[in-house]
C-alpha cells in the first residue's frame, strides 16, 4: 500500500507471508510473516531514500536470535538513484 503524504514523500506498507510447511527453504517447519512500514523521501526527481521499519514472525517456532525467539524487528534503509 502507497499513500501520498506530499508530492517528495510517500508512505509505504507491506504484509508477506510464506508458508514452509516442511522446513525444506527455511529449516524450520512454520509460516512466517512479515510487516514492514518505511517512507520514500524524494528531495529530487533521480535521488529516492527509503527507510523503513519491518517485524518478522513465525508461527510456531523460534527461528531467530540463536533459536530463542519467535520474532524480530529490522531496521534498514537504502537510496535509489535513477538514471
């Protein structure tokens, strides 16, 4: 989901989710999620910068954190220059 805050600066919202019932992409038996929310900043038309925020989950397991936890949060954020 895109929403337009103003003409330089956009909302951004995603949900995924992936389904590895048998453990055979991840390792771990389990369905994951995961909710991100960033911004694109465009202070020029060539020059874009997207920070966002994003958890995961899974469902039953604990794949995170050296086994410990069900879930994570990542903060992360790149810069895209068109050409």
């Amino acid at each position: 989901l895109l929403w337009e805050l103003r003409p330089r600066l956009t909302a951004v919202s995603r949900v995924e989710v992936f389904a590895d019932p048998d453990g055979f992409v991840l390792t771990r038996a389990d369905t994951y999620t995961a909710i991100t929310h960033g911004l694109i900043f465009k202070p020029r038309p060539d020059l874009w910068v997207r920070p966002e925020i994003r958890y995961d989950r899974a469902a039953r397991t604990t794949p995170y954190d050296d086994g410990t936890r069900s879930g994570q949060i990542t903060l992360a954020c790149d810069v895209i220059v068109l050409f």
